[in-house]
C-alpha cells in the first residue's frame, strides 16, 4: 500500500450502500475495521509505491519504489482509483493554493468562503453536500446538460439553498497569482468569470495502473481485462475493485471482487503445490 490502508474510501465522510449498517458508516471507520478484522487472520503490510512487475517462469516479481522488492507466486492488483484532472491552465499550478480534492480532508480551510466543486456525479454532488456544511456558498459546476448523481442526492442538493447548479458550463481555467481568485466558466461562445476561493476537482476517477502497461492488458479506460475468476490473461496475475474492467466502482462490489480473486488465488497456489 503507498499510503494508508483503505484508500479512497478513508476520505468519505458517509457511506450509505454497504449492508449491514443501515444508518451509513464513515469511510475512514469502515476501512479501518476492515484492515482489523484482515490483521487478526494474519494480513502483513507493508508501505511501498508499486513500480513494476516483473514475469519469470516460475514467480512473480513486485517492484517498489525506494528499491524494496517481493517474489511471489500469486498477485493481485488492488490498486484502486485516483481523481480524474480537469487539464486546465491554472490547475496544477494552484493545487494546494486553494485547488482541492477532497471536502472531508481540506474543506475546513474554507469555512465561511465562496467554493466551485467540479463534477456532477455521484462524487461530486457528496463533496458538494459537504462543502455545503463549511462554505458560504458552492458553486456545482457540471459540463453535461443534466447531472448524472442518483436521484436521492440530486433531491439532497435542490433542498439546500447554499448550492447552486450550473450545467452545460466547462471549466476552462483557475485563475489567481499565489492563490485560487476565480475560475472562467465556457459554454459554447458564452463566457463567465466567477470569484471563488477554491476549487474542488471530482470529475470521475481514473484506474491506478500506469504501471501495468505492457504487462498486462487493459481496456479503452486503463482497467485490468479479467474474467469471472478475477483473472488476467496473464497467468497468476489477478485484478479486483476499481482496477479490474467493468467495476461499477462501489465498495460493496470490491469487496465481492477481493473474494472471488482471494477464492482463486488459493485454487492456484493448491495447483502448484
């Protein structure tokens, strides 16, 4: 794991579609009790960046940054996602000076100020709603026509009068010198300037899987190509969650994914014994 253990999901404030917690549960507390229960069976961590991964006849190799490195029989990949750029000037240049990612980690900084939340997904709409609970005002931008969030947090988002929605509009630049001042909005000839003090980028999430090109085949979005065993097409290469081709991206199918791979790597480290 390169940073904590739970990834993504340890930045949600609620999660409200896993089963067995009918009131929601947060992220960080839901991934925490799944690392406890995975430790009490013997799960071991370790910190590392994954680089590469090496094939030989027999094992496999894992390569990490700062030269650690693990030979094994079985992997599986569960690398989750990263949040999507917008790939506008002024965004990366601007990232931690007011361009944001996530509302549960850094929206207290802007309590009482203006904020543009980029996205109009489910992700986006939730960082909206909690933005909503800090700042004076939020700003959703959406470049479709409609938003595409499910129907309970587009209901959540019309009844709270300190969100306004703006669709059809694309982000074409973060603007300020030492810090966010406004962001320019286009759509089609139409342009606007709007004065906000951040900006929160959730346009949709990419695969973590730079690293496997050339190694293992990936579909038109960068995911693992596996079939119903969670199996690559390179043996003893597995893939689940997010990664893997076709993930509708929810927790509760991750861990569905995390079983059906964990059932087969076993079946085949019992062929190789």
């Amino acid at each position: 794991e390169r940073e904590t253990a739970g990834g993504y999901i340890r930045n949600v404030e609620l999660i409200e579609n896993y089963p067995g917690f009918n009131g929601g549960i947060s992220g960080a507390r839901l991934a925490a009790e799944m690392v406890k229960q995975a430790e009490k069976y013997g799960l071991r961590t370790e910190t590392a960046e994954v680089t590469g991964i090496e094939l030989f006849s027999g094992t496999r190799y894992v390569g990490c940054s700062r030269g650690q490195g693990y030979t094994t029989n079985v992997i599986i990949i569960a690398g989750g996602s990263k949040n999507m750029k917008l790939g506008v000037p002024g965004e990366a240049e601007l990232a931690g000076k007011g361009v944001f990612e996530c509302a549960f980690c850094d929206g207290g900084h802007y309590a009482g100020r203006v904020v543009a939340v980029c996205g109009g997904g489910d992700a986006g709409v939730t960082e909206a709603l909690y933005m909503a609970k800090i700042a004076s005002r939020v700003i959703l931008i959406e470049a479709m026509p409609g938003l595409t969030a499910t129907a309970v947090l587009c209901d959540r988002l019309a009844a709270n009068p300190k969100i306004e929605v703006r669709c059809g509009m694309r982000v074409a630049a973060i603007t300020g010198r030492d810090k966010v001042e406004a962001i320019e909005l286009t759509a089609g000839a139409k342009k606007e300037t709007l004065k906000v003090d951040g900006v929160l980028v959730h346009i949709g999430l990419e695969p973590n899987t730079g690293y496997l090109e050339g190694i293992v085949p990936l579909d038109g979005h960068g995911q693992v190509i596996v079939n119903e065993r969670m199996e690559s097409e390179v043996p003893y290469i597995l893939a689940a969650g997010d990664i893997r081709s076709g993930s509708p991206r929810q927790v509760v199918t991750a861990v569905g994914d995390g079983a059906i791979a964990a059932i087969t790597a076993q079946r085949l480290l019992q062929e190789t014994e």
